[in-house]
C-alpha cells in the first residue's frame, strides 16, 4: 500500500472523527449550544423549559445577547400570548416567508401551521390563495392585508377594512407586528446566511 493511500485513509478517518465544521456559507459563527454568556445561558435554558430545542437563529443571534433576549421575548410574546388565533398567525407568518423568499422560515413554520390546524391543501395553496377555494372569508382577509404589508406597509382602506370585519383592535395590532417580526426574521436569516437545521432540530411549538 503507497503511503499517499495511507495518508488519504488517514485523513478519511480523521474528518470522520472531527466536530462538523461550521459551513463556509455561514457569514457569523453560531455560539456554543452551552454559551457561558448569563443572558444566552438564560435564553436557552427557557428554550429548554418550554420544551424547545436550540436552533441555528438562536445560536446565530447569540452573538448580540440583549439584542437575542429582545428577538426572542417578541418571538414568545407573539407564540405564547397573543390571542390572534394560532392558525392565522401561522397562515401570516408563512405568507410573509414565502413573499421574503425565506427558506428558513418555512423549513420550521409550515409545520407549524400543520400542527396548528391549517389543512395540507391550505399550505400547498398560500401562495395562491386568490385562485383557491380552500380559505375562508376571513383568512382570504387576512392575506391581502399580510401581502400589503410585506410589500411595504402602505395598506389601502379597502383592505383594512375587510380585516377589521374579522379582527378586533388587539389582535390587528398582533397579526401586524407578527408579520413585520417575520419579515425581519427572513432579512436576518437571509444576511447572516443562517442554515436550516437539518438534523430535526425543531420550533416550540406553543399552543394551538
């Protein structure tokens, strides 16, 4: 045996044997899923708590730790206590992924809207809603609003009005500032060129 097939096996074994790399895509390292940083420790450890598992954006957002602990109090105020119903702040959040081109966000979001109780045609017909039969008055409502929104917040009377039909003044408020929070989501993850977690890392899911 030569000894560069000796030395290719060696460093077969070696890669192998060696913590995955951090992909040369990724433009700001991720922190440590065990970060010594309080406030990280702290997040995570909520994460955790909630039944949650530690992904990517987390450890990616790590880097600015008040800036991180802010991003995710909005994260869970919008999961947990807004009363918007879950399923039309999942539809809003998956339109506005998809009008952002963000791969990330529908990676952890069209499950989400799944298990919160859209039906499968309605996910595969998001996009087109105006062509499908397979939403309601008030979810076709709230679509025209997210799409005017998403494309720069100048929402016309006539569309605001239709969601008012559906919506009281808290949850409007809630579904805007949902649909703003993913928006910014999609530039950041779209920046920062953060991976989707492929190993079955997943979002809290919260109630539904």
């Amino acid at each position: 045996m030569t000894k560069s097939v000796l030395f290719a096996g060696a460093m077969l074994a070696w890669l192998s044997a060696a913590p995955t790399a951090v992909s040369e895509t990724v433009r700001v390292a991720p922190i440590s899923e065990h970060p010594s940083d309080p406030i990280m420790q702290g997040i995570f450890d909520n994460i955790r708590a909630r039944g949650g598992q530690i992904l990517n954006i987390h450890r990616v957002l790590g880097n600015a730790p008040k800036l991180a602990r802010a991003y995710n109090g909005l994260a869970f105020a919008i999961r947990f206590d807004a009363t918007a119903p879950r399923s039309d702040r999942e539809l809003a959040i998956v339109r506005t992924a998809q009008i952002f081109r963000s791969a990330y966000e529908l990676s952890q979001h069209v499950r989400l809207a799944r298990a919160c109780g859209l039906t499968q045609a309605q996910v595969d017909e998001i996009e087109t809603w105006r062509q499908s039969k397979s939403f309601n008055a008030q979810q076709r409502a709230l679509l025209a609003y997210v799409e005017e929104v998403a494309h720069g917040g100048n929402v016309d009377d006539a569309t605001f009005d239709q969601l008012a039909r559906f919506y009281g003044p808290q949850e409007i408020v809630e579904l805007t500032v949902t649909i703003g929070a993913y928006a910014s989501t999609a530039m950041v993850t779209g920046a920062l060129k953060i991976e989707i977690e492929d190993d079955g890392r997943q979002s809290i899911l919260g109630d539904c």
